[in-house]
C-alpha cells in the first residue's frame, strides 16, 4: 500500500499543478515518477503524457463552465499541439535519453525564467 501512495501523492501533485496553472502537470510528474516511484526515465516521460491527458481534459471541463475558456482562439494550437505531439511520440523512440533530459531541463529553465519575466 505504501508503494500506491506515492503514485496517488504524484498524480494529486501533477493534477493541483495543471489545475493552479492551466497546464505543467508533466513538469511535475516526470521528476516524480523517477525520484519517488522508481520509473526510468523513457517510462516516467511515456506515464507522465497518459496522465496528464485526462488531467488536462478534466481542467477544460472546469475552465469552460467557469466561462474562461475560449475554444476559438485554442484551435490553432490544439492544431499544432496535436501535430507536435504526433511528432514527438515518433522520434521519442529514437532519441538518446541523455538529449531527451537536457532537453527537458532547458525547457524547465526557460519555463521559469518566463515565469520571473
């Protein structure tokens, strides 16, 4: 049972952030799932895209009856994001695991750089 609980404590993590933020929840869930839950990195990235799907569809729900949620001006990005997602899906496979964290660390440092901005 203790092992369930530190996967329900990163899920809960993962979902507080995406529903604070409007988004982030697998900046959250990724170091989680690898420090705590003991997955490898290639595993906790995979998890962490397969949670945070429902995570993200369950924040829209919440935006849209809260009235801040303009569907016409997300298209152009679901669009992209879906291509994008496609794409990444793809070469996730085929990338080496020491490009895939610098990558992710950079893109967590950008991230938090625009936060202070």
């Amino acid at each position: 049972m203790q092992g369930k609980r530190r996967y329900w404590l990163a899920g809960g993590l993962a979902g507080a952030a995406n529903g604070f933020f409007g988004g982030g929840g697998g900046s959250v869930l990724v170091p989680l799932l690898t420090r705590c839950c003991g997955l490898d990195q290639r595993r906790a990235f995979a998890t962490s895209v397969a949670v945070i799907l429902p995570l993200c569809a369950l924040s829209v729900v919440i935006y849209f009856f809260r009235g801040g949620l303009d569907f016409m001006a997300a298209l152009p990005y679901l669009i992209g994001g879906a291509v994008g997602g496609w794409a990444g899906g793809k070469w996730f496979k085929g990338m080496r695991m020491t490009w895939l964290k610098r990558a992710f660390g950079l893109l967590l440092i950008y991230g938090g750089v625009r936060s202070f901005l």
